[in-house]
C-alpha cells in the first residue's frame, strides 16, 4: 500500500479487495458494489457484520473528506472499529495469540507461529486501507510518518508500546550535525532534520481503545514495539501513495550537540530501505 514502506517490505499480497469487484473476506464480510460516485452502496448480503459496519462508515465518511478527518467522524470510526469481533479478522477470542486455521495459513503456509512482523491485508482502495500487524515479542516497526493521513490502530490483543513525535522545525542544513565525523568526506547531500516534540509514549495492554493520529499532530511520526506477541488493526485514510506526495519515511532520534528547547528533541530521516 505504500511503495517501499513497511507493507510492501512484509510481503504485502496483491489479491487485496477491490470496492470494484464485492468479495467476501471471511465469514460474513461481503464488499459492496460501488456507485459512479465512488461510495459503497448496500446489498442484500445477509446480516451486517461488525467489521462489514466498519467499512461501510468509512466509506462514505472518508471518500472526498479532508485527510484531516472531523473529530466526529474519528469518534464514531473508532467506536466501530472497536466493537468488530477479533473471530471476524481470524482470530479466537478465547485464545487470540492461537489464531485460527485462517489466520495461520495467511501467516505462515508451511503450517507453525510467524518468526517475524507480518501484514495481512483487510481492504484497500485509493481512498483507504485496512489491515492487520502482527508481531512476534520484541519486534519493531521503526518511527515513520504518515504523510497527509488520519490513523486509526487499535491493539486486537498483546502488549505495545508505542512512541509518538510531532516535528516542530526543519533544521536549516548549516546546523544539520551528523554522527559521523568523515561524512563530509562522501559528497552526499545530507538527509533533512527536524526538531520534534515527543507527545506519546504509552504501553497499550488489550483490550484498548484505538490510537489516533492525524496528519500533523497525536504522534504523525511513531514507533510500534511488541512488548508481548500482539496484532493491530490499522485504518488509514487515505492510504500511502509516493506519486501523490505521501510517501513513507523513516527516522532515527539523534543525539543533539546543539541547545534545544524543552521538551525538544532532534529526529533525522534514515535513507529509503531497498
């Protein structure tokens, strides 16, 4: 879902569902056609499943909306996005970290527990995406952005912790510092820096309500950290695109030999993975 960023490095599967062509994702879901106005219009699938009321809110909130999503849209989004069953995403909620047959063979073919972070798509079209995250212990997903979006993640079950910045500056390339005395020795032009300011830094226990973040505030830029074996169910709106200007980035925190204020601390972009 969005170029060289963390999806597409998980093994992101292209058979992701279309609004153009309804199917069903697991037991009860059923996409819904979609009109020549781009929003998805009801069917007599059978009753509406929790992770179906989901889709279909954002949907018609999300379509020709500003990134910034409305503090009443978010607040409903997250209220349905809370009360969808972890069975309808393939999970048991007797025992969620022994997910189902389902779960198992979309994680792991060969049959046995991931050994590493894995992406399983929900849904995605232009306008957004769903899809889980599910982390081994300890794995990491490093601070990146999120570049023009709203994000909604709520942890299924596990323990996360999560850190949020905001950047507050650039730093003008004359006081860009790099932690190797040689680099201006390799002619290459220095990658930007920028003062931030930490606003999240929780450990989330399941059951939770949903993070949120916004395109320029709540923690844009975060890292997710599994303290225990855990999944997340992400909602982007819109979704990652680097041909229209929301690529995504990656950070480092860097040690600041300069004054900064309070509460400040010093992010710098890390080059695009291969």
């Amino acid at each position: 879902m969005f170029g060289k960023c963390l999806t597409s490095q998980l093994g992101r599967r292209a058979a992701s569902l279309r609004t153009t062509a309804p199917r069903s994702l697991g037991r009860g879901f059923q996409m819904r056609a979609v009109s020549n106005s781009g929003v998805a219009q009801a069917q007599a699938t059978g009753p509406v499943t929790e992770l179906q009321g989901l889709y279909d809110y954002a949907r018609q909130h999300v379509v020709g909306s500003d990134p910034r999503l409305s503090n009443e849209v978010v607040a409903e989004l997250s209220r349905l996005m809370s009360l969808v069953p972890l069975e309808q995403l393939g999970f048991s909620s007797d025992a969620p970290q022994s997910p189902g047959k389902g779960y198992r063979q979309a994680v792991n073919p060969a049959g046995g527990q991931a050994s590493s972070l894995t992406y399983l798509p929900v849904y995605e079209d232009m306008h957004m995406t769903m899809g889980i995250f599910c982390f081994p212990a300890g794995a990491i997903i490093p601070l990146h952005n999120h570049p023009g979006m709203t994000v909604l993640s709520r942890l299924l079950f596990g323990t996360l912790e999560v850190t949020g910045y905001d950047l507050v500056e650039p730093v003008p390339q004359s006081r860009q510092q790099s932690g190797n005395p040689f680099a201006s020795m390799f002619k290459k032009p220095s990658l930007p820096q920028f003062v931030a300011r930490q606003v999240v830094g929780v450990r989330v226990v399941a059951p939770a309500a949903p993070l949120v973040l916004f395109p320029n505030e709540a923690g844009n830029v975060h890292e997710f950290k599994a303290h225990t074996a855990c999944a997340v169910l992400d909602l982007l709106c819109p979704p990652y695109n680097p041909s229209g200007g929301r690529d995504c980035t990656y950070y480092e925190v860097l040690r600041s030999r300069q004054q900064l204020a309070p509460g400040t601390t010093l992010l710098g972009e890390l080059p695009i993975p291969e």
